[in-house]
C-alpha cells in the first residue's frame, strides 16, 4: 500500500508515520504539511498513492484541487475527524464522497483502528461508522428500484465486496472488458457514476448487507 499523509501540523504527520513505520505492508510516499498553507494536490497524486490520510479541518486543504468526477482508480481517502464531524451537514458529508472520501474515524479512534481502516479501504470496502453511514443515507433520495440482468447482479454483487474488474472477470470467467460493459449499464440503471455509489445504493436498497465497517 502506497500511503501518503497531509495534516495541518508536521509533528501530526511525524507521529502518523511513526504509528505505521512498523508495517511492513505499508510505504509512505509522502507527508505534506497543510498548516503552511494549500497544498500542492498535483504533486500529491502524482506519487501515485493508493490511500491518503488527511487530517479534517475547516478548509479540507487536500480536497481544494480534486475534481468531482474522479477516475476509477484515483486515491482512496481517509478523513481523520474531530469533534466537529458531528454538525457535517449531509451536503458536505456528500461532497466528501464525491471527491474521494471512503473512511472517516472519529477522533476516539485509536492506532489499532487506524490500521484496520488503512486494510480495509486499501481492500476495497468502505470505512465509514453506523451513525455517520446512516446520516448520508438518510440524505440521499430514495432510489426507484430498476431490474438488472442476472449477469449484472452477479458483477454488482462482486463490486460491492471491493473485487476489481480483473478479479471479477477471473471470478465470472469472462473478459475484463466484457466487465467494464457491464459496470457502465449499471451505473446508467441505478443512476450512480461510481463504485462507492453503487456500494451506498446497494445498501440502502438491500439494508440488510454489510458492505460497511465501523
């Protein structure tokens, strides 16, 4: 895993990297002090990391020059909360899904959550706790439920479980592209743009899976 750090104070992102320093699974490509001002969010992406860590603040710094419609294997985004996450209102709880936020921990989170989060996000699945993935359902319009094809449940089933296009196509035995076909009527049926929306609108349609962690 290919981790990057931006918080608004240095001796935060030492302290991160100290906690992570002993795993062995995980590389940290860069830290980036945002307390000095915006960051440089080009130079971020193009190490190329698979997950950021950023520390929640009233300017969301690192979200300044990222753009709503996100390619699918743009980096995945861990918010550090503080106490203010409980008065996110639901538009800016949905714009942070919209530029790339999969997990927020609150602030009695611990090293050893942290970690787990890191695998899980990195793995595919979200980590988003029961309160706060109730508040962005709750804000969402009810979808209207449209028929998939078998074949389509089957790969909406997959996407949801964090599997990406390769592992499916080799689960499936059908070719990636064949996938990538698939992915696109459903986005167009369900009316979502990505996998995380598809991950959201699955569990509001069938609230009885647990495609969330926390």
């Amino acid at each position: 895993m290919r981790l990057a750090i931006e918080c608004s104070n240095h001796l935060f992102s030492e302290g991160l990297k100290k906690l992570l320093e002993d795993e062995h699974e995980i590389s940290i490509v860069g830290m980036f002090n945002g307390g000095s001002g915006i960051p440089d969010t080009k130079e971020i992406l193009d190490l190329k990391p698979d997950v950021i860590i950023s520390e929640y603040g009233p300017d969301f710094n690192i979200f300044a020059g990222l753009s709503e419609k996100l390619p699918d294997n743009h980096p995945k985004i861990i918010l550090l909360g503080d106490r203010t996450l409980h008065f996110f209102t639901d538009a800016r709880l949905k714009q942070l899904i919209l530029k790339g936020v999969v997990g927020i921990l609150p602030p009695s989170a611990d090293s050893d959550l942290l970690k787990k989060a890191l695998k899980a996000v990195f793995s595919g699945e979200l980590w988003l706790d029961r309160n706060t993935l109730m508040k962005i359902l709750a804000s969402m319009k009810r979808p209207e439920k449209k028929p998939l094809a078998k074949r389509e449940r089957e790969v909406m089933f997959h996407i949801c479980h964090g599997y990406r296009n390769k592992e499916i196509a080799q689960k499936l035995n059908i070719s990636e592209q064949t996938v990538k076909s698939h992915c696109n009527r459903i986005y167009k049926k369900l009316g979502v743009s990505d996998r995380l929306q598809l991950a959201l609108y699955s569990y509001k349609m069938w609230p009885g899976r647990e495609d969330a962690q926390g």
